[in-house]
C-alpha cells in the first residue's frame, strides 16, 4: 500500500501540538494509503532543536557546544548540549503523549554520520570530517545514541512500528571532496565510498539491533548517493525526485530491483486559486519516470511519499501539504493497480 510521511522538520515551537497534529493526521489517512507518523523536529527553537542539534543531543561519550560557525566538539558538556538534550526529552515526551494507544509504523528522521561530520566542527581545527578518526567516533557515537533513541521511542510508544529516516543531504559531497574547508578556499579530501557504505552499515545495524524494523537513508537530492546505500545495509533510499533526469531514475531502478525500498520526495504542489493544488502532477512527478525506466506499476504499491516542509511555512501550510501528500499518494496507489 502506498505510503505517506515527512521528513521530519515542522513550523512551531510547541513539542505537543506539533506531535499530535501529525499523528492524528497521518494515522486518520485513508484506507488506500498507508499513512506513517514521525516524530516531528521544531528547527523554529533555533540550533538546539533543529536536525543538527537534534543529532548533537544524541552523541554518546562525544559533547558539543556551539561555537561562532556552529556545532563543535567540545572537551566536556556544557549549557548547549544540556539545552539541546531537554529539547530532545521534550519531543519523546510530547510524542508519548500525542501517540498514546497507537499502533502501526511510526518514522524517527535523524541527521546522518557523515551529514554531521560535515557540518560539526571539531574542537580545533576543521570539520569533522577532515579527520578520519573522528568521523569514526562519530559513526559510532551517532549509532549508539540513535539506537538508544529507537529504545526510548519503542518504550514510550509500544505499540510503534518504527522506521528510521536517516538524514544525509552532504552524504554527495562527502563522497565527491566537494565539502569546503574553514576558509573556503579549498575542498576537504574525500571520504572513499566503502567507508561511507560501512559507516552506515554500522548504524543501520546498531538500530535494527534496538528493535527498529527498517532504516532508510535520504540522500538529499543527489542520485549519486544511491550508489552507497546500496553497498550498506540499508533497507531502501529516498531521494527528492524534482530534476532527478533519467540517469537519476535509473540509480533508482538498481536500488528497487536490488530489493530495496525506495521513499521519494515529490516537488511541493503547485496552487491555483481555482483548482487549489496540483496532487496529480505530485503523483506524475513519480509515477511517469518509474514506467519509464521499466519498474513494474505494482511495485508502487511499496513507495512512500516523504513531504518535505519549508521551514518557514505556518503550522496550518504544512498540515495543507501533508493532507495534499495524502491525497497524491492516493493517486500512486491507484495507478499502481492499473
């Protein structure tokens, strides 16, 4: 049955009305689409609650704190980390509430390792990416403490099903060098792509292990990271489709007939005052390319829709895009029988 879910990110600062809205909606979805609750990230909270300080929260044994360029490692916890971490306990708990009873698939978006590698800075010196034996203590932080997470999820919500949506929007340029140095002059060197592939390997296997029952990895909107989910142990790969091109859609291809699953991220509905908005060119921006390129239609039954939600919009815009999801999955869904 085809699915519906976010990638994480929601408008507000209210843990609670953010959690309950979207349960309740996505769990009210219709009986022809599957609809899969996550468990929403405020990034309106500033940089402790947003998907980098959220990920920050859960390092094991690794402190941060917030430096002039960001997130950086840092020798002992301190205000930041505590900060970040309340918000955290904040989200479980609000979830706990708005999610009480429920039972059925239940996503938990994280940042991924080496989107944070990217983007933590290390205590003295460049991102934590330049240095391999500190993206290897944060490859296993971050699955140590995402696993404890999935931990916590599953204690408060028991009757969760839960997916984990792994982050990784940098995962192209870590793989391509392409990731600046602190002066923006040159490029940090690459990380080779088994290194990558094992790094999430170790992550999808450590949260598997606390019960998770898939683990999916988005790579932002570069196909040419499919190519390392595919060598990891992930359980499938979304993307976002805008743009994707035909060499984009035959990545894809590889990835579903490898058995993987595959989330896509359709473009934002175009609105009209008339019409309201397009949930069938949503539905095309899928279902057109993946005839093309000769996947089966009944393979559309296993897709799942991923919305994503500017972070500037209302509250109110991004449950009108989520119920507009719902309805282009509705559309997937009925093609898929055809």
């Amino acid at each position: 049955m085809t699915g519906v879910t976010g990638a994480g990110a929601w408008p507000g600062t209210d843990p609670l009305e953010a959690a309950t809205t979207v349960v309740g909606d996505l769990a009210d979805a219709p009986s022809e689409v599957d609809g899969l609750p996550f468990a929403p990230l405020l990034p309106a909270r500033g940089p402790w609650g947003d998907r980098t300080g959220a990920a920050v929260a859960l390092l094991e044994d690794l402190p941060a704190e917030l430096g002039p360029h960001g997130w950086k490692l840092a020798g002992r916890p301190g205000g930041d980390l505590a900060r970040a971490r309340s918000l955290a306990r904040e989200d479980l708990d609000a979830l706990a509430v708005a999610a009480h009873g429920y039972e059925g698939p239940l996503v938990l978006p994280v940042l991924g390792p080496h989107s944070l590698a990217a983007e933590v800075w290390l205590a003295h010196g460049d991102r934590v990416v330049s240095d391999p034996g500190a993206l290897r203590d944060v490859l296993a932080s971050l699955a140590a403490g995402v696993a404890e997470r999935v931990g916590d999820v599953r204690r408060v919500v028991p009757g969760a099903a839960v997916r984990v949506l792994v982050h990784e929007p940098l995962l192209a340029a870590v793989l391509a060098g392409a990731v600046p140095t602190f002066s923006g002059r040159d490029r940090l060197r690459r990380v080779p792509g088994q290194v990558a592939a094992e790094g999430l390997s170790a992550l999808a296997d450590a949260v598997r292990g606390a019960g998770a029952e898939a683990v999916v990895v988005h790579g932002g909107t570069a196909w040419s990271a499919l190519a390392t989910v595919r060598a990891s142990s992930a359980d499938g790969a979304a993307l976002a489709v805008a743009g994707l091109g035909e060499r984009g859609w035959e990545e894809v291809a590889l990835l579903v007939e490898d058995g993987r699953a595959f989330w896509p991220e359709p473009p934002p509905a175009a609105t009209s005052q008339c019409a309201g908005p397009d949930v069938l060119a949503q539905a095309d921006a899928v279902t057109r390319p993946w005839r093309t390129v000769g996947l089966p239609v009944a393979g559309l039954r296993d897709v799942v829709l991923v919305a994503a939600l500017p972070d500037a919009a209302t509250p109110d815009d991004a449950r009108g895009a989520l119920a507009g999801l719902v309805r282009a999955a509705g559309a997937v869904a009925e093609r898929a029988e055809a």
